[in-house]
C-alpha cells in the first residue's frame, strides 16, 4: 500500500483514469459503486504530487436519471481528486426512460457542475500542461455503439493537427472494433461473434484512419469491462489490456466498479495513472480500492506498466 507517486521524477503530466463506475440507485447496493469511486477519488487527492487530471472514460452512472448523477455527485463532494476533472460520456450515460435528450442534457448539466466547466457538447478537449486531452462522445442515440457523426470526426482530425509534437491523448468510451479481444471479450461468454459488437461501430474504420495519420497518439476505451490483460492474454489469446498498431497505442480499462471478465487481473478497483515525461509515455495499472500499484500482470517486456518511449 502506499500514495500514487510517479516512478521517475520530473513528470510532466500526471493523470488518473478509471472507467464504467456504473454507479446506480438501482444497484442491490448503490454503495458499492459509490465505495469504488470514492476510493479511486481519495486515492488521487492524497497522491504524493499533484494529480493533474482525474479522468473517467464513460459510463460514470447505468442510466443518465437525476438521481444517479446526484449520487456521483455525492461522491465528488468534499474531495477534489486533481486540478482538472473530466467526465467522457458512455452509451449508459445517454440512456434514460426519458429519452436521449434528457440523458444528454443531465450529463451536460452534472458534468459541467462536477468539473468545474462550460461544455456544451458530449466532445471536446482542453491542453493541460503543454499536452492535448481529446474526448469523443455521442452526438444521438447508438444503442451500445457510439456515433460520432462527420463533424465530430473532422474536429477530431484538426485537433490532431495541433499537438505541438508533443503525444495526444484521446478518450472514448468505445475502443475500436475488433481490438482487445473484441467481439469475443464483448461478454462474459465469450461466444460473440458479431464484428460490430463491443466496439465504435460503423465509424471504427474511419475513426481509426484519422487516429493512425498522427505520431504519438493514446487512445483509452472502456465499455467491455474486460480485466487487466498482459503479456501472457497477448500470447495465449492475442489480445490485451494494451495494444499497438503503428504510432497508434491503444489501452482498454477495466471496470471500476461493475465487475470483469477475459482478463488476467479481474478485480473490481482498477484504473490506470498516467505519466508523460519528455522522453516517454508511463501507463501503470493501479487498484485504488488497495491502493497499490499492478504488480502481478506484466504488461510489456516484463514490466507490470506500459512504456512507450516517444524518441523511438
């Protein structure tokens, strides 16, 4: 056990990172939920440096009602996990027995209350230190998929453009189809078949060829709540937590709080803390409900983080 402490010095940029805390006053516990985030909330603001952002990949609450916002808003209360916050939506977000449009618009409203900011979109990015943080969303109701629509995307491709040079970092809920595992770690099964299933969807294609046109870009995913997979998921099954192609690094967060499967570490508690140096991109899993970073599952060359050196 011990604080969320960088593994060199002189990082730049530090960031927390959970995803699907699915938190729900329909759950048989509510407070269970609530316990995971809460801890992953404390567990930043005591961090031995000062936590840059704190950041959820989507699907903070099951169903996007007044009442579960107000719960995450309950437990954001009294803490303030890092300088910056920044709640990405999920397709759980954007369901509501009211429709798409009341979804959108309380997690427009609680998100702007909760981090402090003005946004009047699902997308949008903001520069934190020097360094680019992208967050994609829907823009109408995709069922589990998300849509992001030609506009969305050519914004995306501009803001690319602007990086200084300097690694971007993209969140969407959705990772890209077909990737870690996917359709086949879509469900606890593992008999799915469908190429569209647990994925972007129809715009994976594009959204990836837009990715892949730019260096040193990150894209973190959640949504199929798949444990923290390694080295020996890639060789076993070919696929992991973490994966490659070209320029292009991909990363898929377990589930906070909503349980796991397909992955080597299953545990309910983890996310990720991000740090970026000058000369290279740390991404170390972490169980913030323990308080200790990933030790068990190695993640690349034998070492239980990710490392992506940017002058490689």
């Amino acid at each position: 056990m011990g604080k969320i402490s960088p593994l060199f010095g002189g990082a730049k940029l530090v960031c927390v990172i959970t995803s699907d805390n699915h938190i729900d006053v329909k759950h048989p516990v509510p407070k269970v939920p609530m316990w995971f985030l809460t801890q992953s909330l404390k567990d930043s603001a005591k961090a031995a440096v000062p936590v840059d952002a704190y950041i959820t990949v989507g699907d903070t609450t099951s169903r996007g009602s007044i009442e579960n916002w107000e719960l995450v808003r309950k437990c954001f209360r009294g803490v303030r996990p890092a300088e910056n916050i920044f709640l990405t939506v999920g397709n759980h977000d954007l369901w509501h027995d009211g429709g798409f449009d009341a979804a959108l618009n309380n997690y427009l409203l609680y998100s702007n209350k909760i981090c402090g900011t003005n946004h009047d979109k699902t997308w949008f990015s903001h520069t934190v230190n020097g360094y680019k943080l992208i967050f994609l969303g829907n823009t109408e109701d995709a069922g589990c998929e998300a849509h992001l629509g030609e506009a969305q995307l050519a914004w995306l491709d501009a803001e690319l453009t602007e990086t200084g040079g300097k690694p971007a970092f993209v969140f969407c809920h959705q990772s890209l189809n077909g990737r870690h595992g996917l359709p086949v770690t879509w469900d606890r099964s593992g008999t799915c078949t469908d190429p569209m299933e647990g994925g972007v969807g129809t715009e994976s294609d594009e959204l990836a060829e837009i990715l892949k046109k730019y260096p040193k870009v990150f894209y973190f995913s959640g949504h199929s709540h798949m444990g923290l997979g390694g080295e020996k998921r890639m060789a076993e099954d070919g696929y992991s937590s973490f994966e490659k192609e070209g320029s292009l690094t991909l990363i898929n967060l377990p589930s906070l709080a909503c349980g796991n499967h397909h992955g080597d570490d299953r545990s309910m508690g983890i996310g990720l803390v991000l740090e970026v140096y000058d000369d290279r991109v740390l991404i170390r899993p972490r169980n913030f409900a323990t308080h200790t970073m990933n030790s068990r599952v190695l993640i690349k060359d034998g070492k239980p983080y990710w490392e992506e050196l940017l002058d490689a």
